[in-house]
C-alpha cells in the first residue's frame, strides 16, 4: 500500500521539477490551452481524489506551487489544469483563498482550480477582471463547513473614508470571466432588518461574465447576492437573506435552487435592475423552492424595466399575497415584466397579485425555462 502511494508521488515530483525548471514551460502549456477553454464543463468542478494525500509533497518540489493531478500528469501537458489547495491549517499551497488567487497569473488563459479544505476562512476574497478561468472547489462533503466569511456592510469606511457602499461590500467579489463555483459557503455575517440604514451587506458581488455556481450556499441579510452582470447559471444552490436578497443586472438562471428567506416580518426576494429596456438582462428561477420566514415580494422593481420569472417552483406560504412590487413608482408597473408560470405551494396562488404582473402561458415562457436563457449553448458544456 505504501509503494502505491509512492509511485505517483514520484511522478508527480518529475512534473513538478520540470515545471519549477522554468516559468516558459508553464506558458506554453497556457498558450496551447488557450482556445479550448472558452467553456465550463464538469470537469472543471472537480478535482482528482486524492489531491489531498499529494499535495505535501508536491508542495515541497514546486517553486510556483501548481500541483498537477493525476489524471491530467497521464494525459497530454498540454491538457494539465492546475491545483492550488488553500488549507488554514497550514498545509496547503495558501493558508488563505486570497493567498491563492494572488498566485494565478494575469491574463491567465487557461483553468486553475482552487481546492480549498474545510475550515472557516475569515477574509475578504476579490478575482480581478485580469484573472478569467478559475473554479473555487471545495469538498462536496463539506460545502457547509468551508466558508468564505466577512462582515462589511454598505456603511463602513474604507481605508480612504469612503463609505464603501453596498457594491463594494461583498465578502467575495468575481470580477473576471469564467469563474465557477462548487461545494462553497460564501457568507456575509452582518444581520439586518427591514429600513435599517447602511446594513446592505453582500456574501457574494459577480460581475464577471459566464459563471456558473454548483451546490454552493450564499448566506446574509439584506442584499446577500449582487447578481451585477452577466450570464451566470446557479444550479442547485442555496441562497439565503431578507432584503433584495438576489439583486443586480445580470441575466441568470436559478435553477433547482432553494432560495430562504430569514426575513422576520417583511422583505423581498429578487430586486432586479434592468434601466433600459433593451438590455438583455433579467433572472429566472426554474424549479425552485422558495421557503422560510416573512411575508417577501417575489421581486421588487429595482430598474425601470426589471424582469424577473418564477417557473415550475414550489413556493411557500411566506409571499405577500400582491406578489410584487414597484419600488414606489407606479410608472414602472408597465415596464417591468414580472411573472410566474406553474408554481405550485400556497405562496403560489395569484389571486390577490398585483394586475400587472403576468401569468405566463406555456409558449411564453419558454425562453425563460432552459440553458438557453443565458446562451448555455455557446459557453456551457455540461
Ligand atoms: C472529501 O472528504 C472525504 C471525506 O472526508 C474524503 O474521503 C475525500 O478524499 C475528500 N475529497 C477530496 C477531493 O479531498
Ligand atoms: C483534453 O481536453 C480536451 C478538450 O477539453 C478533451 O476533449 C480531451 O478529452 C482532453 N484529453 C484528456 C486526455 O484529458
Ligand atoms: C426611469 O423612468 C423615469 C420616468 O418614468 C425616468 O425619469 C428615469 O430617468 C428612468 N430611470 C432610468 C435609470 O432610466
């Protein structure tokens, strides 16, 4: 049993000094890549098995620290991802998920997947715009217990004075292309009720374009997920707040989802915030189940022309019977597009919804159900 451990050890090590040996190597490898990976495929959600007994000695031998798993030592250079392990404990390449982002080049073109161990990382985590093609993965049996954990909110000072408002609040912050996401809880701790002033506090800010997040958690209050811009895809996530808590201009769909809400008397779900009406943005949620504590608006009118679409969801009994609402401008009850098609649950019923949000027929709702509502074909290979 020791020998077999050894043996991909050894391999491992070669790789690894052929690597630390020069950084043009490293390159090469991420030229070559380059045109393959304008996509996200399962493959890169995971990680080998057993990255975990590797990566000490890998570690030791390699310089840049890229670990390179088995599956791909085997397989052509060309097609080697790179690992890096964040582990707090010491162990790993960063004990922070910072530590680790900070090691991925810029103009990175190629997928580097960050494995990070359980554990409580208290820090605040930003990808730049310069670092496309990175995945934080964590371990599918502990999603709860790795957690990305801060607590700004929208009133707190930067360290010019600032206010630093509810856009740049968030605990992790996706600001380049690519990204995706598994087995993560990214969680803001600030707790705050309805018209309490500066509380806005967000778990998680993507403006990066084509994301997608598997079975991750985004926790908080009030504005939990700026959902900001572009096509990103949540599938079988959990996520959880009081206020505008999925909020932003992207386009995105929710789907399979289960979306809390902790709101002790009132709030809302969705804000969305599209302003011009030919902006291709909305959010979609598809087979979700909405649940927990309120009474919530399905979504409030943040933009002008907002969109937002439950479809197929069970929906509890914690919706304020008129369902929606304008944001206190009753120009905007014409301009939005809000609606629902086939939820089912006592939150669900639309008798007492508001004549301006819209029960969808099954021919109009088709843009909104699938993978093609956020042009899942061009980017998404799953
Ligand atoms: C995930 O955790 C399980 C249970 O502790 C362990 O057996 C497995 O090796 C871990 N997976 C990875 C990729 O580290
Ligand atoms: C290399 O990557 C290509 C494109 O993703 C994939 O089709 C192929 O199966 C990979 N090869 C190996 C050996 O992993
Ligand atoms: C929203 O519409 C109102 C008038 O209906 C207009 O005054 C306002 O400028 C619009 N907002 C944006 C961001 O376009």
């Amino acid at each position: 049993m020791k020998v077999k451990a050894f043996i991909p050890a050894v391999i491992l090590l070669c790789f690894g000094v052929l690597l630390g040996l020069g950084t043009s190597r490293l390159l090469q490898i991420t030229d070559e890549g380059k045109e393959l990976r304008n996509y996200i495929s399962w493959e890169d959600l995971r990680v080998v098995e057993d990255v975990e007994t590797k990566r000490s000695s890998s570690i030791k031998v390699n310089n840049n620290n890229w670990l390179i798993s088995n599956a791909n030592a085997n397989a052509k250079a060309t097609n080697a991802s790179r690992v890096i392990v964040v582990d707090k404990k010491g162990r790993g390449d960063s004990v922070t998920v910072q530590g680790a982002v900070d090691m991925v080049p810029d103009s990175n073109s190629q997928r580097v997947k960050i494995f990070i161990l359980p554990g409580i990382y208290r820090e605040k985590v930003i990808v730049p715009r310069t670092k496309p093609y990175i995945s934080f993965i964590g371990n599918e049996s502990y999603a709860a217990e790795t957690v990305i954990s801060w607590s700004d909110k929208a009133s707190d000072r930067d360290s010019k004075g600032g206010e630093l408002g509810t856009y740049r609040c968030a605990s992790v912050t996706i600001e380049s292309d690519f990204f995706c996401a598994t087995a993560i809880t990214f969680e803001n701790t600030v707790t705050a009720e309805p018209g309490e002033l500066g509380k806005q506090a967000a778990a998680l800010r993507i403006t990066g374009d084509k994301a997608m997040f598997y079975r991750v958690r985004v926790l908080g209050s009030q504005d939990t997920l700026n959902d900001a811009t572009g096509s990103h895809y949540f599938y079988q996530c959990y996520i959880q707040g009081n206020v505008d808590f999925i909020f932003g201009n992207a386009k995105s769909l929710y789907q399979d989802c289960d979306i809390r809400s902790i709101a002790k008397r009132y709030g809302a779900i969705a804000a969305h915030h599209r302003s011009i009406e030919n902006d291709d943005t909305g959010f979609s949620f598809v087979n979700c189940d909405i649940s927990g504590s309120g009474k919530v608006f399905l979504g409030r009118a943040w933009g002008n022309f907002s969109r937002t679409v439950y479809s197929n969801c069970f929906i509890d009994d914690i919706i304020i019977p008129v369902g929606w609402n304008d944001w206190g401008d009753p120009d905007r009850q014409s301009k939005v597009l809000f609606g629902e098609y086939n939820c089912k649950g006592r939150g669900a019923e639309r008798r007492g919804r508001v004549p301006w949000s819209k029960s969808f027929t099954q021919d109009e709702v088709k843009p909104f159900l699938g993978r093609e509502f956020i042009y899942g074909d061009q980017w998404l290979r799953l």
